[in-house]
C-alpha cells in the first residue's frame, strides 16, 4: 500500500508519462501529415519523427518497469519481464540519444557559422555525419549488451542480499552502469559540444552585428538563440533523465524505499515528455498545426 506522498508523486510522474506520449505522438503526426502532403520527408522532419517515435517507446517502458516493481517486484524478479524490459530499454535508449544528438548536429551545422576547414567539410558532408552516427549507434549497442546482461544478471543475484550494497560490488555495479551507458553518455557529450560550439557562433555573430552599427536582432541571431534553448533545455532534462534511471537502479536494493524509487520515475519521465513540449513550441510548422488542433478543440 503506498503512501499519500507515493501516490502522490506516482501521478505527478504517470501524468508526465502520458502527457510525453500525447506530445510526441502529436510530432509523429505532424510529419506523417507533411510527409504525405509533400511526397518527401525533410531531414529535420526525419529526426523529430525518430526522436518522437523512440522517445514514445521510451516512456511506455519506464511506465511499465517502474508500475512493475512498485507494486509486483517479487513477481517480476522471479521471470524473465525485468531482462526483457531492459535490454529492450537498452536499444531505445541509445536510440533516443541518438537521434537528439543528431537534431544538436543538424542545428549546429545548419545555424552556425566558422571559417575552419574542419566545419566547412563536416557542413558538406552532413549527411555522412549522421550515417556515421548510425554506424556508432550500432557499435554502442553491441558493446553495451553484454554489460547490460551482466548488470542485470547481478541484481538479480544480490536484489535479497542487501548487505550487498556496502561492499565493494556497489562499485562493480556503478561502473558497470556507467560502462554500459557509455553509448548515450558519449553522444550526449557531443550534443554539449555541439552546444557550447553554437554558443561561440552566437557570440561572433553578435559582435560583427555589434561593428556593424545594427541595434536589433537579425533572423540569424534568433535562429542561434533558439537553437542554444533547445539544446540547454535536452542537457538539463538528459542529465534528470540519467539521474532518475540511476536512483531507479539503486532501489532495487532499497526495495522498503518506494519514495526514493517514484521520486527517480518522475526524473526520468521528465525529459521525454517536457523537451518534446519544447520542440513543440520552438518549431514554426509544430507550434501552427498545435495551435489549429486547439482552435478545433475549442470549437
């Protein structure tokens, strides 16, 4: 039975949940229409439908694993649903990193503006650039398994022995955690670079409209600044994400701490749902078309 701030917190973090889902089915929607109407898909409506379709995937496994282990955790550790719930996480996750990472590139590459020869030949080359991430997708996944079935083969080991946790296998755990998440955590650090990098262009262009006597913003300042929100925005709501699946980890050894474990479900459930709102309001063609459905849903 769980407590008033349990239930609390579990439908603060089901509602996330459901909310992500409405959200990234409404971005899935959105380019599936476009995709129709023009006969082409473009890049940047390629990546928001990977993105929503994986991030989907993603929310329904948390909801699934966290309402699991809240309320039939024995039942769950004794048959196969745990192993087959992560390892299916275990490739949308990356998937998910993947294809915002990909969105941080395609920001960067299009919006930015360097003189060195290193980004002029990856802006040619762009779409070589998201093949090789494909390519470094697929290499992570095939790394990262058999660390995944290592980690989950020793919570199920020492899930009853909580003793466990103090000695020195916490930290065999932690680092195989990390290890196992190097895929993500890898792509990750380039959606910063990519970040930080736009940040410095921003900068540049600000000075050169500065030198030039120019009081306002320009359409390439505003594409810059909106660029850089977006992507501040994925590595704070990542960074939640990371933590909440972690805290989740860790409870499987803290089974009498459902608090601590609803508490990491509503971190993690943070970033598919409240970035894919922010993609949402930051996209011309996405904000219109949410702003029609809400102009028929009131009428």
């Amino acid at each position: 039975m769980l407590s008033t701030l349990e239930s609390i917190l579990l439908s603060v973090a089901t509602s996330e949940a459901m909310l992500g889902v409405l959200a990234n089915a409404f971005i899935v929607l959105v380019n599936c229409a476009d995709w129709v109407r023009n006969k082409k898909l473009s890049k940047i409506g390629f990546i928001h439908t990977g993105l929503a379709i994986s991030r989907i995937f993603t929310i329904w496994i948390i909801t699934l694993d966290a309402y699991t282990k809240v309320f039939f955790l024995s039942m769950l550790m004794s048959s196969n649903l745990l192993d087959c719930m992560n390892y299916i996480w275990v490739i949308i996750n990356h998937l998910s990193v993947c294809f915002a990472t990909s969105l941080s590139i395609f920001y960067f590459l299009k919006i930015a503006h360097f003189s060195h020869y290193i980004f002029l030949w990856l802006k040619r080359r762009a779409d070589k650039v998201f093949v090789f991430l494909v390519g470094y997708l697929i290499i992570t996944w095939l790394a990262s398994f058999p660390l995944a079935v290592k980690v989950i083969k020793d919570i199920k080991m020492h899930q009853s022995n909580t003793s466990w946790l103090i000695h020195l296998e916490k930290r065999e755990l932690l680092i195989n955690y990390v290890f196992s998440n190097m895929g993500p955590i890898s792509l990750f650090m380039v959606a910063l670079i990519a970040c930080f990098l736009l940040t410095i262009s921003l900068r540049r262009h600000s000075r050169r409209m500065q030198s030039f006597g120019s009081g306002f913003r320009d359409l390439n300042t505003e594409a810059h600044v909106k660029a850089i929100k977006i992507l501040i925005s994925f590595t704070i709501l990542f960074i939640l994400y990371f933590m909440g699946v972690f805290i989740e980890t860790l409870c499987l050894f803290l089974t009498e701490n459902k608090l601590l474990f609803i508490f990491g479900f509503t971190l993690s459930s943070m970033y598919p749902c409240c970035h894919s709102f922010i993609l949402i309001l930051t996209s011309t063609e996405l904000k219109q078309a949410s702003v029609r459905v809400l102009q028929g849903l009131k009428c």
